[in-house]
C-alpha cells in the first residue's frame, strides 16, 4: 500500500475516534464545558493531562532541540518535570479545594477584585496565544510531510480538526479525547524509538540504548552510543554532544521551565475536573508516570536520530566522501517537499557536504578539499522526530503511526489552550464583569464563540512562529512564570498579599517579560522589528530564560505594594488560611 494512503487512513481513523468522542460527551452545561462536571477519575484526569502537557513541543521539538544541541537541551527535561512536583505540591489541591472553574476566576475571588480579574485574564490570554502558536506550526508541519500538502494548508486542516471536537465537547469531550490521544502518541513516540534502539544498540529500551555500545555492523561497533556521536560531531567541528552550556544559563532555564509548568492556566484547570481536593494530588502523580514514559525515551529518540543523520551524511566518517547527490535516501526527497529540508550542490562535485562552518579546523579542512561551505542548508530541527523512522527504514505501519501520534500531541494541547482561553473570555470577563445576569445557555453560547475566535487567531499567528515549537513554548512558559505563578503562590500562602499588591505586581511580571521580548525578537515577533541584537542581551540572558526576573520583579511589586496598602478583610484572610489548613487541622494538633 503507498505510504501516503496508509497515512491518511491511520490519521483518519484517529479523526474518527476523536469526533466519535467530543459527540459522546458533548457538554450539555457551564459545568461540563469548564471542568466536566468535577466527576473526572484521577487516573483518567492524569492520562487526559499528560496529553494536554505531552504538546508539539514535547513530541514533535524537543527531540530536535536535544538532538542538535545535545546535553544542555536537557533542560527542557528537568525543567517541565520539576514544574509538575511544584504544581502537586503548592498549587493543585489548593485551587481545587478553593472550588473554582478557571485561574481568573481564583484570582479575582482572592483578590476581591474585577481589576485583578481582568489582568489576570490578559495574562492567561497572552501566554495561551503564545503557547498555542508553537501548537499549531507543530500540527501543521505533521500534516505537511504525512498528507503531503503545504505547511500553511496543514496548519488550516489541524485548525479545522480542533474547531470540531473542542467547540463540541467542552472539557468534558476534550478530556476523553485526550486519553484517546496519550494512547496514540506514547504508542507512535516509544515504538519507532524501540525499533531504532534496537538497530544501533541491541537494546530494547531507548533510554538503556543511549548507554549502550553500538552493534556489530554499525558505526562505532562496540563504542559507546555517546562516545561514537561525540567522535562524529567533534570531526566535523560541532562541539561534542554531552558537553553542557553554562550552569548559571541551564539553572535560570531550567527555574523558567518550573515555575512557568506550575503557572499554566491550561494545565492548571484539569486539576478543577476532579471530585475531591485528594484526587488533584493523585493526578499530578498519575501524570507525572505517563509523562514520564515519554520523557524518559526523549534523550535517546534525539542522541539516536543525530547520528543517524551523520552517518547518512558522511557514511564512512569525515575521512571518506560526503553522501553522493543520487546517494541520498528517499527521505531527503519526501522531506524536501514540505520545504523544511534542504540540500545545495554549492561546489558542483556532486556530493553534499556537511559540517561547521565555524569550525577553524573545519574551514581549513574546506579550502584544502574544495569544499565551499555546509550544503545542508535547511533542517528544521521540527522535522526530526517525525522523520525518525524514515530515517531508520521502518515498516510504513510504524510511519503511519507517528503521523497520527504527532499530529494528536498538537491537537490535544491546543484544544486544553483555547478552552483556557475561552473560559476566560466567556466566564472571567463576560459572566463575571460584563454581564453578571447572562444565562447558562447564553455563557455556553459566549464559551463557545470565543474559542472559535481563538482557533481562528491561534491559526493566523501559527502561519509565522517565531521559532521552532519548542522555543516558541519556552517563551509562553517565561511569561506564565512572570505573570501568574506568583500571584498564585502569594493567594495561597500570604493572607497579607491585598488586591493591589496583586495587580500591581502581575502587571510588573507581565510588562517587564514582554518589553524583553519584544526588545529581543521583535513587536509581535515580526523580524526585523526588534531594538536590540542577541548580543546585547541583558547579562546575557536569551529571551526564554527571563521569566525568573519577572517572577522576582512580580514578587518584589507585589510584596511593597501591599504593605504600603490596606491589608485585606478578615474574611478574605479566614478564607485564605481555610483555604491551606485542612479542617481539623487545629483538633489533631492541639492547636
């Protein structure tokens, strides 16, 4: 059967299943469409939310990044795991036992404030729109390469998808669709990495393979896995694969990724879909194991999908000949296609060479050999997993498969995003500010408009990302860590913190994030707009790693604004410690 056919009905069947879900559970209420109806089971909520966690970026970048940066890319690891610890721990049986629908909604009520609401809701708004443009460039290059269509046509097909199941459904179909899609995309993410681990290494289990030595009759035969892309990259003048960036850079990174993880409005709210306050400590846990199955087989899927990129590349090492033009395998030619890879003849000798053109050693090694610079010139680091098994020569079965799993780790993010945002719009600003009296079916009706709304901007903006997807997330995940996480922590944790303290200090986090952005990558990350160049970055601190000094100016405002004020009513102050102190509490302590 053509690859292209088997493709679409693997994709299509997936389709199917998905709608098949979103009009099974069609949300009939407000409560169903926010939070399904708090009946989740813990176990299910955890798998749903490592589907809403598990985003294009996890699936489809972040192998890529790693891949092509190696060991300091671990961050992204380190990072988005330990926010889960924090968000179990500090933030999600406390937003559940407060009893809300959205992260807005808490804010406003803890902060008796419709002021502190409505920033709250610019703030969710910003980051999710940022979240989800990675989302959408993830879906549409899936669709790309797998339907055999433009990028741009892609992104409008995944938009369309997202469109049907999410309006439908509400939290309650998008929910059991997301289990529906953990099951495809771990399946599609772990098969292809056992297949490839086994080829290189023997072993069956990738993240045992990356420690393994390569098998007879490969590269390196009875080296090391890391030592034999270490031994390749260093050849061609890349810096060895284990050797990490600067620990003060990697540390504030990886702060950025925890705290912005325990910020997110999108993940935050699964945790008001379960019926107890015990069972959002339970799904943090139960979504730690899913993710973990992924993120465990992530580092071998990149250090496995590198070297056989440079063994395609240069297939007896650097002191052979470069791949022939007619040499390259047919997954060059289906890539090429979609315009995310690449290749120039820039010398005419009729092979493609690669290496770094940075490298002393390399550009001696260039002039002395005739060579007139690298000649791929395009690989976009998204590609990556999704060509893995291509790369590898797997079963059609195993192609198809990663198809639909990629395609299911940027739908099932993207659908739990535009619901954040749509809840926001819909309850936070219109039932709660604009008009309290509106009815139940009249807020559905706003509910689901606004995500129309927001699939049709998230659509527009995800046509220009301003990087891979991984890199666009990380920038979401600095302004969540600058703007709501602290607002969240001080609304728990400090009875002192009053409305203006929160308010004032959320606008700081927010203001001083973007003007760094926008500094740095330009007014709505259009090219060639930004003030500063890379440079001139701020003791030297790249864009996606500011959102601790946000947080920290967040926390700063916040904490001189409310003691310079009011401090909060009594209620707001017994509500707070009822809130954190579980009843009895006083009782079983003698207290």
């Amino acid at each position: 059967m053509d690859q292209t056919v088997l493709n679409i009905i693997v994709v299509g069947l997936s389709f199917a299943l998905y709608f098949g879900i979103a009009i099974w559970a069609r949300a009939g209420s407000t409560s169903e469409f926010y939070a399904a109806g708090r009946g989740v089971n813990p176990v299910v909520n955890g798998m749903a939310t490592a589907a809403d966690w598990m985003s294009a970026a996890s699936f489809i970048s972040m192998a890529g990044l790693i891949a092509f940066v190696g060991y300091s890319n671990s961050t992204f690891l380190m990072g988005w795991t330990g926010g889960y610890v924090l968000m179990a721990m500090l933030l999600a049986p406390y937003l559940r036992k407060f009893g809300k629908f959205t992260v807005p909604e808490f804010i406003g009520d803890r902060y008796y404030s419709n002021t502190a609401r409505i920033v709250a809701v610019v703030c969710l708004i910003i980051v999710s729109i940022t979240y989800v443009i990675g989302q959408m460039s993830g879906a549409g290059v899936a669709f790309a390469r797998f339907l055999e269509v433009d990028a741009d046509l892609g992104l409008y097909i995944a938009a369309a998808v997202v469109l049907v199941y999410a309006v439908l459904g509400g939290m309650k179909g998008i929910t059991y669709t997301q289990v529906a899609q953990y099951v495809v995309l771990i399946l599609a993410y772990t098969i292809p990495a056992i297949f490839i681990s086994l080829q290189l290494t023997g072993n069956p289990i990738p993240g045992l393979g990356l420690f393994s030595n390569m098998s007879e009759g490969t590269a390196g035969a009875g080296t090391p896995l890391l030592v034999t892309l270490d031994g390749l990259l260093t050849d061609l003048g890349f810096s060895e694969y284990t050797t990490g960036s600067s620990p003060w850079l990697m540390a504030l990174f990886t702060l950025s990724l925890m705290i912005g993880t325990a910020g997110l409005p999108h993940v935050i709210i699964r945790f008001f879909t379960v019926p107890r306050v015990a069972d959002a400590r339970w799904s943090a846990g139960w979504a730690l194991v899913f993710i973990a199955l992924l993120y465990l087989t992530a580092p071998a899927v990149g250090a496995m999908a590198r070297l056989n990129i440079m063994t395609t590349m240069w297939p007896n090492g650097v002191e052979g000949e470069a791949v022939a033009v007619d040499d390259l395998p047919d997954w060059f030619e289906t890539w090429a296609v979609t315009g995310l890879l690449g290749v120039e003849d820039k010398n005419g000798d009729g092979r493609i060479q690669y290496y770094n053109e940075g490298s002393e050693a390399m550009t001696a090694l260039a002039a002395e050999r005739g060579w007139e610079g690298n000649e791929l010139t395009t690989f976009n680091r998204d590609i990556l997993v999704l060509a893995n098994p291509e790369i590898a020569n797997l079963p059609g079965w195993v192609i198809a498969l990663i198809a639909a799993g990629g395609i299911a780790a940027a739908l099932s993010t993207a659908a739990g995003l535009l619901l954040a945002i749509s809840s926001a719009i819909s309850h936070d600003l219109i039932k709660s500010v604009f008009n309290p009296s509106i009815s139940e079916r009249g807020e559905l009706l706003a509910a689901r408009l606004s995500m129309v709304g927001a699939i049709v901007v998230a659509t527009y903006l995800g046509l220009n990302p301003p990087g891979f997807a991984a890199q666009t997330v990380a920038l979401a995940f600095g302004l969540a860590a600058a703007s709501l996480f602290p607002t969240l922590m001080m609304g728990i944790f400090s009875k002192r913190m009053n409305s203006a303290g929160a308010t004032w200090g959320m606008l700081a986090g927010l203001i001083s994030t973007c003007l760094y952005l926008f500094l740095y990558l330009g007014w709505f990350f259009i090219p060639g707009t930004n003030a500063l160049g890379s440079d001139q970055y701020l003791f030297g601190i790249p864009p996606t790693h500011f959102g601790p000094i946000g947080a920290l100016l967040n926390f700063i405002v916040a904490y001189v604004v409310s003691n310079a004020t009011e401090e909060p009513p009594q209620e707001i102050q017994d509500l707070v410690e009822s809130v954190r102190i579980p009843r009895g509490a006083g009782a079983a302590t003698g207290h």
